[in-house]
C-alpha cells in the first residue's frame, strides 16, 4: 500500500543513470565560459591545486562556520620521525538571531569566538596563519577571498551576499584590536573534507558531504576549467551541486512532497536537489507524508495532532533511530507517542517502511552525481579503470544506521568500472582547512625565499654601468705595452687592417679547425654590379688519437683532407691562396703567422704549443709533395664572422659571437695598439673578453653557483666572464641552482635525482626551449631528463631559466656597451652609428637573450645607435673574405 503511495520516490537504476547524464551535462556547463553564467550547477574554482605531500608543517588555526554550530581548532603538524598531527578544538553557538541579523553583527561574533580562543589558548601575540572553512557558495579568484553567491542551509545574514567573507571577518578582527590573524584560505567545507583525507590517503580526489546541507568537490584538469588562466594541473573544483535542478531539470521526479518543502523554506526555488537529499529537510518530508497519509485515514486511524501539524517537529535523528534494525520500531513507537498519535504496531512498521523510502531515495540521489564526477575522473585519466577515494563527512552520512551502506552499493552498481574507497572524515574539515591553509603557507614561505635567492641574479642599472666600466679598464690594460703582459683580456692583435670594400674577386680556400670536424671551402666571390659569393665544402672527422697524437699527425691528417677536397673539386693543379679559421688562442706577429698559446676543447697534440701554425701547415703541404697553396692568413672566429656582415654592411666593424663561448673583436686604432709598430689606419683586435673578471674584478657580482660552475670546471679559475655568459656554462649555472633548491625542498619534492647530480646534462638547448614553451612541455622536458615535476616545479624552473639567462645577456650588454663607446670616443664622435656582426647558437637560438642584450647595449651607451646582423659562416666566408682582403692590400703594397 505504501510503495504504491510512494512509488514517485523509489526510483529505477535507469533514472539514476539518466540522473547522471543528467548531472554529468550539467558540470560541463558550469565549467564553460559559455554557460557558467547561466548554469545552476555552478562548478567553482577553489585555488587549491593540490592534496597535502606530507610536506607541511607548522602551526595553524581553522575556523569552521557553516552547520548548526562554529568551530575553532588549533592544528599544529610537525615532522619528527613521519608527519603527525595535532589537534584542540573549541565549539561555540551561532545563535538564530545571529544567523538571520545583519552581517557585521555575524562576523563580530565569529571574531569574538576567536579572540576567546586565542585568549584560551595563550597564543593572542601571536600571528598564526588561519584557514576559514565556509560552507556556503563563495566565488573566488584567489586561495584567500571568498564572495559569497548566495545563503544556503539556515543562515540569512543581511550584507553578506556579494561581499568578500575574508574582508568582513578581517574588518571585524581589525576593529577588536586586540589580536591578529592572518587568514591565508578559504575553504570550502567539501575541500576541506578532500584534504582531511588527503592527508591520510593521497589517492583522495573527491570530498563529499552529506549532512545538513549536501555538496561535493573535485580534482579537475585545469585545462578544462575555462573560468581560470592555464592548462597546467588540476585544481579542486566546489560543484555546488545543491542547486542541481533550481532550473527545472528534476521536475520529472520531484514528489509533491518535495514541492511543499520548497514553498516552506527560506530560499523557495532554490538547493532543488539538497532539499530531495539533506539532513535539514529529510525529517520534514516524513513528517508531511505522514500528514497526508493520516488525512486520508492510511495511519492513526486517521488521527492528526496540533505536534504533526508543527513544522519541524519530526527530526533527521528521529529518522535515524526508526531505521534501526533492532530497537527501530520500540524507537518509532516511542518518537510517535510524543507526537500524539497513538500509534499502533501496524502504524509503527507503516512508518519505519516511509523512513526508509526517503533516506534510500537520498542515497540513490546522492549516488548518481558522485557517479558522474567518477566518470569525469576517469575519463580525464584517459583509463579504463579508476581508483580513487572519496572523503566523506556529514552528520546524516555518519548517524544514520543504513545510509553510508546503501550509498556504496548503489555507487558500485552504477559505476561498476570504479574501484571506490570511501574514507570517512574523522576529524571534519577543520584539519583539511589547516592542511589548505599549510600549503599555502608553505608556498608563500617558498616563493619569498627563491625570490631572495633569484634577487643576485637582478643586476641594477647601476651595477651594469660599473661592468662596463671594468671592461673598458681591462681593455686599455691589454693595449698597452707595459699592462699587456698582466693584462687577463688580452686585446689580440689580428693583422687585418681592413673590412670588405667590394672589390674582392677570385677563388679561395677556407680551413676551418675549431672542434672535433674539420672543414674544407672553395669560395669563389666576384666582385662588379651583382656581387656573388659561391661555397663549396666538405666535412671531415678528427679521430681522438689524431687530436691527442704528435702534431705531425694531427697535419698530416689536415693535409690529407685538402687533397681529398681538391680532388674532389677538380682543381688541384691551382696555387690557390688559402684562409685559415684556426679557433684557438693565438699570438699573431702577422696575418699568416700565429702562434698557438695553448690548447682547449680536447686538443692535445704535441709539439704544437708554442710553435706557429701557417708554418705546421706549410710543411705538412711540403711532405706530401702534391700540391702547393698560398696560406694567406690565419683567422679567429670572431674576426671571421665581423668579415661576413662587413660584406654585407660597410658599417660592420664588430664581431661578436655568443653561442658554446664567447668573445668579441672591433676596429680599433693603430695608434693605441702599443704591441704593434705603426700609428696609421686602423687594425681588428680580438678581445679574447671571455677572461675578463679573471683577476677577480667582477667577484662582487659572482654567485655561489657561478663559484661553483667555476670550481668544477676544465679550467678553474679561467674565462669567468664568458662562465657566465655563455651557453657551455649557463645550463650548469641552472643546475647549481636547481640543486641547492631541491636540497632546500622548494622541487622535486627534495628528492635529487641521479640525473640531477650529472655535469652538464642541462644543455643550454634545453634552457632555450624551456623558456619558449608552455608549462606542459616543460614537464615533458624535464621528464626526459629524468626529472618527475609538478605544475608548480615546471614554475620555478621557468623561472630559473629566466634569470640566468637574463644576467647573461645584460652582461654581454654590458661589454658590448664598452666596445662601441671605446670606438666612439676613438673618432672624437658624439654619436656613434655602427653595425655588429653576431654568430653564435645562444644568441641565435634562445626566445629572448638577442632582445635583452641589445636593450642593455642602448640603455649603457646612449650616445651610439647600434644594429645587429646575423652572420653567415663566420668561420668558412669569412676566412676567405679576410684572405681576398689580405691579397688586394698585398697586391697594393706590390
């Protein structure tokens, strides 16, 4: 009789699964920007992106406001030998005049709760960090401010709607006076249930609460949360799904019972679906059941009581009891007497039987939407099974005898492919709203002390004008004759006497020796109206036993290579003069003589030091007794790659090459080259700048980590600035850094990989990508190098990337800035237009190094205006152009 009377609550598992595609439509609109104003639904972003790591740490208070009473508690976590935590907690009345006056009455109370329980607790001077757990729908944009959208459950506070929670509860704190407290999160009473769990089991991905109000939350992928910026991560997700239906979608199971609740509470038309399901009203639907069912003589003999008539009168509790399976029907006996009615054993059974109707058509409800949010789960995870736990509190939840039970079996049977465990919330949400709060304690905590770290990387105007300053002394150091010898930058003379002039024509050979390949050119440049360069080449390897045997070898080799090229081209029977790109340190005494200083990159072939290459490569040519060349000239880099854009643009008179090293050269005056006789014209010279700063004249800019880049290095003590300028060195640099963060537990959860401990495994390639790329591919970067980060890791290596490079080009600024200003007072000009030639794969390659550079060159020497070309084969073109010039001013003399 009674399942006939009631058969619009029981409901069939194809209307719960409809119900669940239902819900499930309904979460994709209040995540779209589309539809989120107009969904019901409204899917709120918390700001809480992850669940606790076991990490935190610290002393903290939570508020909780948002049931039947306010609670406070004290949460201190700490790690001795694992994380424990500990907890003290005051309970105190919100009054109903309190719930239903103005708002600053409301939070003068909660205030004044808090100043008792500081006061309680001895801890009034001090400024703990506070996690405000409020249970009701708050907008937020931001971890710690909370609008709030609207009252639910039994609160009515007048001015509250629409206003920043944290703001009035600050106000309220503020004009007491008496203490302070630093409210870092709030937190909704759903996330805070998540993060209890959390803490205890990681796999938590879901809160859920089921009591006087009813609501759920989420881990959702960022990138489909159209409300916030990013695509990296998840964030928790407040569904507020109370108002499931406030816009008519559950009208097809909605009882007339249902509708009787609604025109009776203090929000009509609205919470639709928390009115079906929570503990505030599942009392009172019973009791209006019971009212029609005694009018119409099915109970009590149709008796009805001024005590059922009252509103409020049959309780969720009393709910409770009478669904227990032993003393139930002694209970409902006992609970119906007080109402009045008399009730018979027939009456008894009749009602424990309406009971249960009600509180299981609540979970089947309640069962259906969590099944949509597992469903969302895992098809965000891409798997065909999902494990997960779901945190759950709630006094119906936990009272009621059979709830819980039924909850999971209809979960199970709608979403069979889940594997759900449910963890009930021990200690409510009062430590999750800590552990939210210690979270971002702990990043706020981190963030100040990289940015302290980071802040030596920031090199002010001032400290970029006093480099440049340095730099212009050491170069004057280098030309003259009686500082050369102690001078660190060497200031190279280079025997070119002259750029391009456009008259160059003819056939060259170009050999380029500066790492593990070796290369051949022809160069064939014609000269008149349309001037054209041609190239040929060929690369040849350099075995190791080649490059560590006698110098014989290493020659012989080179001149084997020759002629195989000019077999190779045909053109063996010409006296062609030759270029040499030799890129190592070299004293010249003429442009075809150099002798080489000392080895680098690996080479270590003998009897070499010391003694002049041209002549090394003449007799190799001699041996072979094949052919004959005229070496006209042998080139550094950086004088090649000046030669290539001078070609181009007259107006080039400086080389520059940032890439693996670096290093520069320009157009100085013969008449300050004190190591070379002759006051007339001009001469190129190599700076050799990369071991500027080596006699200690940049330590107050150096960082541990340059010291320790420095220290670990092939050549300790040498090239200090090129160590921190250039792509060989600034991965290494961000590695240091990475590590000390690491130790520090700002990344990687303090976990150093093997892969971090390695030399040079972060090539400056991958700084140059890990600038340019969104967050998600960073991740996949430092996956490759074996480094498992989160979102918020992928962040700071960003950012470390950042700086780092950022020095790097200020500081190249800087040296440039001295070079054009040194050239500009040379020629007695106000102003200085001149082009520089750049090479070099840091510069070529990184997304903002060349911008950065170029804007600190203009910021330290205002007076010049200075452009940037890109070179092309500094090291092949160029050496041919610098030997076409070296033969048209030889045929000059002649």
């Amino acid at each position: 009789q009674i399942d006939k009377y009631l058969y619009a609550m029981r409901l069939s598992d194809e209307t719960l699964i409809d119900i669940m595609a239902r819900f499930r439509r309904e979460m994709k609109n209040g995540l779209s920007r589309d539809f989120n104003p107009t969904a019901t639904v409204k899917m709120l972003p918390t700001f809480v992106r992850s669940i606790p790591d076991g990490s935190e740490k610290g002393d903290f208070i939570a508020l909780d406001l948002g049931g039947s009473y306010f609670r406070i508690l004290r949460v201190k976590v700490s790690h001795e030998k694992k994380q424990t935590v500990q907890m003290e907690s005051e309970i105190y009345n919100t009054p109903e005049d309190i719930m239903h006056g103005s708002g600053t009455r409301l939070f003068d109370h909660v205030a004044e709760c808090l100043g008792d329980f500081m006061e309680k607790q001895q801890i009034k001077d001090k400024k703990l960090p506070v996690g405000f757990t409020f249970s009701f729908p708050c907008r937020q944009s931001k971890l710690d401010e909370g609008i709030l959208i609207t009252w639910t459950k039994r609160f009515k506070a007048s001015g509250v709607e629409g206003a920043d929670v944290v703001r009035l509860l600050n106000k309220a704190i503020k004009k007491r006076g008496d203490y302070d407290a630093d409210i870092m999160a709030v937190v909704n009473d759903t996330v805070g249930t998540m993060m209890t769990c959390g803490f205890d089991d990681q796999r938590c991905e879901v809160g859920l609460i089921i009591g006087t109000g009813t609501n759920a939350c989420y881990m959702e992928e960022m990138r489909h949360i159209d409300l916030v910026e990013g695509d990296e991560g998840r964030m928790c997700i407040n569904t507020e799904w109370g108002a499931f239906g406030d816009d008519g979608s559950l009208e097809d199971i909605r009882t007339e019972f249902d509708r009787e609740i609604d025109r009776g509470s203090l929000n009509p038309g609205k919470q639709l679906f928390e009115k079906m399901v929570s503990g505030l009203y599942m009392g009172e639907l019973v009791r209006l059941i019971l009212v029609k069912m005694a009018k119409e003589g099915l109970l009590f003999e149709g008796r009805i009581t001024p005590e059922l008539l009252t509103k409020g009168k049959f309780e969720t509790k009393h709910v409770s009891a009478i669904e227990k399976s032993k003393e139930g029907l002694n209970k409902a006996k006992e609970i119906l007497t007080r109402l009045g009615v008399e009730p018979s054993h027939e009456d008894c059974i009749a009602v424990q039987h309406v009971c249960t109707i009600v509180s299981f058509r609540s979970a089947n409800l309640v069962a259906s939407t969590l099944g949509a949010i597992l469903n969302q789960l895992r098809d965000n995870k891409g798997v065909g099974r999902l494990r997960t736990t779901v945190g759950v509190d709630g006094s119906l939840y936990k009272m009621h005898p059979q709830y819980a039970r039924r909850l999971h079996k209809t979960t199970r049977r709608l979403v069979p492919d889940s594997e759900v465990r449910f963890l009930l919330s021990e200690s409510g949400s009062g430590k999750g709203a800590a552990m939210v709060t210690a979270v971002a304690y702990r990043l706020a905590e981190q963030h100040r002390l990289i940015d302290e770290t980071l802040a030596e990387f920031k090199l002010t105007h001032e400290q970029l004008l006093q480099v440049k300053k340095r730099m212009r002394a050491e170069m004057e150091a280098g030309l003259k004759k009686k500082t050369h010898e102690t001078a660190k930058v060497k200031m190279l003379p280079t025997f070119v006497r002259s750029t391009p002039d456009g008259t160059e024509n003819g056939d060259f050979l170009a050999l380029d020796l500066g790492g593990t390949n070796f290369r051949v050119l022809l160069v064939k440049i014609r000269s008149g109206k349309r001037r054209t360069v041609e190239m040929h080449n060929k690369i040849y390897a350099i075995p190791i036993e080649v490059m560590q045997g006698t110098g014989e070898e290493l020659f012989d080799h080179i001149v084997t290579c020759i002629s195989d090229f000019l077999d190779y081209m045909g053109i063996k029977g010409a006296r062609l003069p030759l270029g040499f790109t030799f890129s190592f340190p070299c004293k010249q005494t003429s442009l075809d003589a150099g002798i080489l200083l000392n080895w680098t990159k690996g080479f270590k072939a003998t009897d070499c030091e010391g003694e002049d290459v041209v002549y090394l490569l003449r007799e190799g040519i001699k041996r072979r007794e094949e052919f004959d060349l005229d070496v006209v000239a042998v080139v550094n880099d950086t004088v090649g790659t000046m030669m290539t854009c001078a070609y181009e643009d007259p107006n080039c008179e400086i080389g520059l090459i940032v890439g693996t090293g670096s290093n520069a050269c320009y157009m100085e005056e013969m008449r300050n080259i004190e190591m070379v006789d002759g006051e007339q014209g001009r001469m190129c010279v190599n700076t050799e700048w990369g071991a500027f700063g080596d006699n200690g004249c940049l330590d107050d800019i150096r960082t541990i980590y340059d010291k320790a880049v420095d220290d670990y290095s092939l050549n300790a003590g040498k090239q200090r600035y090129e160590k921190m300028i250039s792509g060989m060195y600034l991965g290494e640099i961000v590695r240091n850094i990475l590590i000390d963060f690491t130790k520090r537990g700002f990344l990687f959860r303090g976990q150093i990989s093997e892969t971090l401990k390695t030399r040079h495994i972060f090539e400056t390639k991958f700084l140059s990508q890990i600038e340019r790329l969104a967050l998600l591919q960073v991740r996949a970067i430092l996956q490759q190098l074996g480094l498992n980060s989160t979102c918020d890791d992928s962040i700071i290596v960003k950012t470390v990337c950042g700086a780092v490079s950022r020095r790097a080009a200020q500081l190249c600024g800087a040296g440039m800035a001295a070079v054009v200003d040194k050239i500009r007072e040379n020629r007695g000009l106000e102003h200085l237009e001149i082009t520089v030639g750049v090479d070099g794969t840091l510069y070529k390659l990184h997304p903002h190094f060349s911008r950065i550079m170029h804007q600190t060159v203009k910021d330290l020497a205002p007076n010049c205006d200075v452009t940037f070309l890109l070179s092309e084969d500094g090291s092949g073109k160029g050496a041919a152009l610098i030997t076409a010039v070296g033969c048209r001013l030889r045929d000059a003399e002649q």
